[in-house]
C-alpha cells in the first residue's frame, strides 16, 4: 500500500468508532448515524485491521474500551470536536451576527481609540444591539453576563479565558509643571517616597511602584497616595490640575503629552509596558457577533 493511499483513509471509522464509545453500543450507534448494525460493526473491524490494535472488548451484553482503545478515543474525540468547529466557522461566515453584544472596556481607552470603530462597527452590523460598559474596574467576564471585555494591564493573570493583544504601548510616570515648580522635579525612582503620588486602586498594590534602571536592576518603591482611585481619567485630571505625581498608560493621556500639559519623568529609565487584550470564554463556538466584533477590531487597531 503506498503512502498516498494511507493518507486517503486516515479518517476512515473515526467518526463511527466515537459514536459506539458515546453510545455504549453498535445498536445505538446505528440508530444515531442512520446506518445498519452490520455496517457498524464492519467498520469498526476495519479500523482495527489497518490500526492492528484491538480497540474495544465486545461481547452480547457488553462493550468496553481496550487501554488502547481508550487512549485512541480521546484523541479522536478531539479530532471530531475541531472539524465539527471547522464546520461551524463556515455556516457561521454566512449568518449575519445579530442580538445583545455585552462588552466592557476602560473608560479612557474607549474614548481615545474606540469611538470611530464604535461606529463603523454599529454601521456594518445594524441587527447588532451593543451594550457598552465602560468601566475601569476589574469585571468578571463571566459573572458579569459580559460577551468580551476589554483590558489594560501589564502582567496578565493566568486563566483559562481566551486573550487577544489588540494594542501595546508605554506607561509613563508624569507631572505637571505647576506641580515641579512647587515641590521640585525628581530625578530618580528612589526620591517619589518624598512625594504626593495619585494612585490606581484596581492594581493589587497600588502604592508600590515598579522600574527598572539601565542595568536592568529592579527598583521597588512605597509611595505616599494623596489620592486613590479607580478611574484613569480622574487621576488624569488631578495630576493636571497639580495635585500630584501620577502613572499612567499613554493611551490615557496622548494628547496631554502632546501639548505639553504633563512632563514625563526619569525618562532615562526604561518604560514599562502596558498591553491592551480582547478577553472571551472560548475560541469554540464563537458567535458571528462576538468573531465580526474581534475581526474588526483587530482591523482597526494601530499594529502593536
């Protein structure tokens, strides 16, 4: 036999020998896929002829699988499960995504970079009603009934949850130049422990500040908060109003940066990064709603 013809019946008796392992039996099996008991069991035989492997103990009452047989059957399971998902992306580039879109996103992120995509996504698909929660807290996707949220960070939890990079950029330590000229420009890390500081309260230690110098040596200081909150945009509007040294991711404040309202410090050490992720349940059974609201996304977003 060639290697040609092997490969043509690579799949030949997986999807009946799942369907006997599911149902328990060749009868029940027979029922469900709409063929004879004999055709049953004659590929089932010949699955285990080109496999030379017994891959089940049968007997008049009973069916069980071989050490074997029960280790086949898991891959092929899976091998079932991700073409009856192959089929189901197809059916699905057909139907046009439709019903309740539940999404929640930080709030200074969905102001600067979503809005026009907002937009052109609303015009694309109009059988699409999106319920947006902009929110800088942390949602729980699941509990909170949410279809995908959005999320800034710069160390991402593990999970079980699907996560999709849609955007990098750099977080920044800034001041105002009220602020300097009051209480002075600092020149390292080190010396924030002498300032006010306006801290994130959604971080898991929020008065503790990460860097790193130019020798790649970690630096850990304990700040003092005059303000904590969860909301970049209010953090955004007392450091400008000079209540404060803040951090902040530089989608938060672009504009800012760039009419010099804020002042950027220690800019001799390296930025930490901040990555922006799509997060949803399962890359399975993704409904046309939620895939055409990645796919465009992605399409929209600056290249990371």
């Amino acid at each position: 036999m060639t290697n040609n013809s092997k490969d043509s019946k690579l799949f030949d008796g997986l999807i009946i020998f799942t369907q006997v392992v599911k149902c328990g039996s060749f009868f029940k099996a027979a029922e469900v896929t709409g063929h004879s008991n004999s055709f049953i069991s004659k590929t089932i035989n010949k699955l285990e002829a080109r496999l030379a492997v017994r891959l089940l103990n049968r007997t008049t009452r009973s069916l069980s699988l071989t050490p074997e047989g029960k280790v086949f059957f898991e891959q092929c399971q899976q091998l079932v499960l991700d073409a009856e998902d192959a089929l189901g992306l197809l059916s699905q580039s057909h139907v046009q995504p439709k019903g309740v879109l539940k999404i929640s996103c930080p709030v200074a992120f969905a102001q600067d970079y979503l809005q026009d995509f907002i937009s052109k996504y609303l015009q694309r698909y109009p059988d699409v009603e999106l319920q947006l929660d902009l929110n800088d807290s942390r949602v729980d996707l699941i509990q909170g009934g949410f279809d995908l949220v959005i999320r800034a960070t710069n160390q991402l939890e593990e999970s079980s949850l699907i996560c999709r990079k849609i955007y990098s950029c750099k977080s920044q330590t800034v001041a105002s130049k009220d602020y300097i000229k009051r209480f002075g420009r600092p020149t390292k890390p080190e010396q924030l422990s002498e300032h006010k500081c306006l801290c994130y309260s959604n971080l898991k230690t929020p008065t503790r500040w990460h860097y790193v110098d130019a020798d790649g040596k970690d630096i850990t200081v304990n700040v003092t908060a005059s303000l904590l909150c969860n909301s970049a945009p209010m953090e955004l509007a007392m450091v400008k109003a000079g209540h404060g040294i803040c951090r902040l991711p530089e989608f938060a404040m672009e504009q800012e940066v760039k009419d010099n309202a804020l002042e950027i410090l220690f800019s001799d050490y390296p930025s930490p990064i901040i990555n922006v992720y799509a997060i949803y349940p399962s890359r399975k059974h993704l409904s046309p709603k939620v895939r055409s609201f990645i796919d465009l996304l992605i399409e929209h977003m600056p290249v990371c």
